[in-house]
C-alpha cells in the first residue's frame, strides 16, 4: 500500500516528467555527445531511444488523452452537448493565429528579418506538460482539463500540419495516400465495435496498427495514431470492464510513469547565449498563446457557445496561460525551422523559458481557488 500511496504521489505532482526534463538538461549540457548517442543511437539506429518514445510510447499518451475528450463528450460530460466543443476549438484557432501575430510585431519592431522562418515555433501547445499542469493546478476532473486537453491535441494537429508543409523534411516528404490506411484502421475498429469485442486489444492492436502504418509512411507523426480508433471502443454505462475503460486502467499509470521518457527524450537543451530569437519565441507564448486563447474563447461565450459545464472566465484565463506552455513542441520546431545553430540555438532557450509558466499558473490557480 506504501509502494502504490508512493506512486499516486509521483503522479499527482507529475514528477516522473519533470524528472525526465531535468535529466535532460544535465545530459545535454556536461556529456553532450553521449546524451546525443543514447538518443539515436541506443539501443539500435533504427530503433533508438528517441524513436521509441516519440513514435510509440507517445501513440499511448494521446490515447489516453483521446479517451478523456471522449469521455467528456458523452452524455453528462464537460463538453456535451457538442456545441460546448465549439469554444475550445475556437480558442485553438486563437492559440494559433495570436502567437504568430506577436511573434511577427516583434521582428516588426526589432528588425531582425533573420528570425522569419521561426514564426512556426510557437504555436503548439506542450500536451504532456499542459496536462498535467492543468491536472495539478485545477485537479484532474476539473471540465478546465477537458477544455484543454480538446484545445491542445488539436492545437497539435495544426502544428504537426505546419511542420509537414512549412518545414518539409525532404528525405521523407509527405506522401498523403497513406492516410488512406488511418480511414481502414477506423474501419477495422468500427467492425470491432459492430461484433461487440470485448476487449480493448484488438482495436488497439488492429485498427491503430494500421492507423500507426498509415500515419508513419504519410510523413505524419505517427504519435497521433490511436486518436481516431479510441471513440470506437465500447463504453457500456455502468459497465467499467466495457474496453473504453480498460484500456485507460490499463495504460494510465504506466503511461504516466514513462514520461520521465518523453521529457529525456525531448528537452535536452544546451544552455546557449540568450538572444533575440528567445524572446521572439518566449513572447510569442506568453502573449500571443494566453491572449489569444483568452479573447477567441470569450469571443465564443458571446456568439453564444458556452464554456464546458462548471467552467469559469477566470478558469479561462488560466487554462489559456497553461496553453502556453510550448517547451518541448517548440524545441522540435526550433530544431527545423534554423539551421543557424546560434538562432537555433536561441530559440531553443526561449521554448525552455516557456516552461516558468508552470509555478505561476499553480500560484495564480491556488490564488484564485480554481481546485476541484
């Protein structure tokens, strides 16, 4: 009982991550290199660490966040009806758009033209890290976490569709019939549902393996693959041994746990000459990401689509400040957009500032007595 009492507290204070991160940090920065081989090069090339995590210990992640949306999307949940999923959505658009606009008035004002390529940088939420900062600072059924959480992963999408077509890689350019295989994968896990299977393995195993394949050789992040087969699973009222259930029983301490693997695995940065590439990008997330989200969303209440159930302004304003949160998304768009190590460089350390939102979104949460 101590043992599980031990893990809970982990969970709850998201110390496997930030663990991760800081672990990270201390290996990019005093074994460089042989923080760099552990990634790629352990324990294979072709399937190294930094795969694992991001193509498939990830595919986890957005599936249990994907089963949460879900949830809430059912009878009796945050975001039903649908009409209440109209607001965050909305709120992504802003969450886009605003932090681009910033980050453009500020090459605007400053005149440094060479920092261009980079206006992708901030536009994507940090899901993992916005998740279980929303978890910590609102509690973990607060409809402020489903809010984000639908924000986020589409958020995500965005960015991942910015990253395919502004920031091409051109060794695996991509190829969109594949995307063909994600519409069997939902097929297979339809059928599933159809024969009433009871167990959450075979839609996994199936439908988002093809989904998996589909999403691999399109160019797309595969991470994303169980994001269109968890609606499919049975959720039975009532009945917690329905797959829908299983599968985040099954997955969610595990999940949780591992990412001490996602923040290795991704916010390994070398402390670098601050510039100002940094604060492009770390005023583009503050503003542009709070402000945005912020405005979209009241913007919505007053066209007349609703905040999620039991959800607050003053809730708004602080789940639009944890949208903030870019740090390691940005990293990975900051790696793409400059091949200048020393803008990379600098906005690389501008996306690990964004990660000080944190204690003031917990500070201003506790202050304002958002817990649930």
């Amino acid at each position: 009982m101590k043992f599980l009492a031990c893990i809970d507290f982990l969970l709850e204070y998201s110390i496997p991550l930030m663990a991760g991160v800081l672990l990270a940090l201390i290996g990019a920065n005093t074994v460089p290199e042989t923080y760099a081989a552990f990634l790629y090069e352990w324990p294979h090339p072709s399937a190294s660490f930094s795969f694992l995590i991001n193509d498939i210990f990830m595919v986890f992640f957005f599936g249990l966040v994907t089963k949460e949306i879900t949830q809430n999307c059912l009878p009796g949940g945050a975001l039903h009806p649908l009409k209440k999923a109209i607001n965050p959505l909305l709120g992504t658009l802003g969450g886009v758009v605003t932090p681009i606009v910033v980050y453009l008035i500020y090459i605007g004002i400053t005149r440094h033209k060479e920092l261009l390529p980079g206006w992708g940088i901030p536009t994507a939420t940090d899901i993992a890290l916005a998740w279980l900062v929303a978890r910590a600072a609102f509690g973990a059924g607060h409809p402020a976490v489903s809010f984000l959480l639908l924000l986020a992963i589409v958020d995500d999408g965005v960015g991942l569709f910015i990253i395919a077509f502004f920031y091409p890689n051109l060794s695996h350019p991509v190829t969109p019939v594949y995307l063909l295989l994600v519409l069997i994968g939902m097929g297979v896990a339809y059928l599933l549902r159809e024969k009433a299977v009871g167990s959450c393995w075979p839609y996994l195993l199936a439908g988002g393996g093809i989904s998996w394949l589909g999403l691999y050789f399109s160019g797309v992040h595969p991470a994303l693959a169980l994001v269109p087969i968890i609606p499919f699973l049975p959720a039975r009222d009532g009945d917690e041994t329905a797959p829908f259930h299983t599968f985040e029983r099954f997955f969610k301490k595990p999940v949780l746990l591992g990412l001490i693997g996602f923040g290795l695995a991704n916010a390994g940065v070398a402390f670098s000459s601050i510039g100002p590439a940094t604060w492009a990008v770390l005023l583009a997330l503050l503003i542009g990401k709070t402000v945005g989200v912020f405005t979209f969303s009241y913007v919505a209440i007053r066209l007349g689509f609703p905040l999620p159930s039991g959800m607050t302004v003053k809730a708004l304003f602080v789940a639009a400040l944890t949208a903030a949160i870019g740090m390691t998304v940005a990293l990975f768009v900051a790696g793409i957009a400059f091949t200048d190590p020393t803008l990379q460089g600098a906005a690389k350390m501008g996306a690990l500032f964004s990660f000080g939102i944190a204690p003031v979104v917990l500070f201003i949460a506790k202050r304002m007595r958002l817990r649930a």
